[in-house]
C-alpha cells in the first residue's frame, strides 16, 4: 500500500489537461518558447505546441504549468 501512495505522489508522466482557455501541463522538462501567441513545452518524448491569442503562464513550478489564453491549436511532436 506504501508503495502506490509513493508512487501516486511521485507521479512523473506528461501529463496535459484542456479546459476553456487554459492548459494545465504536469510533469514537463523546459520551456522551449514562449510569447503571447506561441508557447512550446518539451517533456520526455517531445514537444508541444499550443497556439493562439493572449498566451500567459499563470503557474510556473518546477513539474507543473499552468497556460492562460484563448487556446487556438495544441500540436504534439514526439
């Protein structure tokens, strides 16, 4: 039991969450681009590339991302 909590709390796959407007990446490795209509995330098996207007970072953490804006296309390149 010990080890899926361990393994629960020290999740580490890509994981990316659409909701209107925002984008919540988990588990990224850097910030390859950012501006207010582009923003490219690599993570362990490639790269991401969503699109659109008013681009913001909202959260900034270490394992986690959070992408403010009206989100046009997400593209996935691994």
């Amino acid at each position: 039991m010990f080890d899926e909590l361990h393994s629960y709390i020290l999740e580490n796959e890509f994981k990316i969450t659409v909701l209107p407007n925002k984008i919540d990446i988990l588990n990224y490795q850097d910030i390859d681009h950012f501006d207010d209509s582009q923003i490219i995330v690599k993570f362990i098996n490639g790269k991401v590339n969503i699109q659109g207007e008013n681009l913001t970072i909202s959260k900034l953490l270490n394992d986690e991302l959070l992408i403010l804006g009206k989100i046009k296309t997400i593209t996935f390149h691994v």
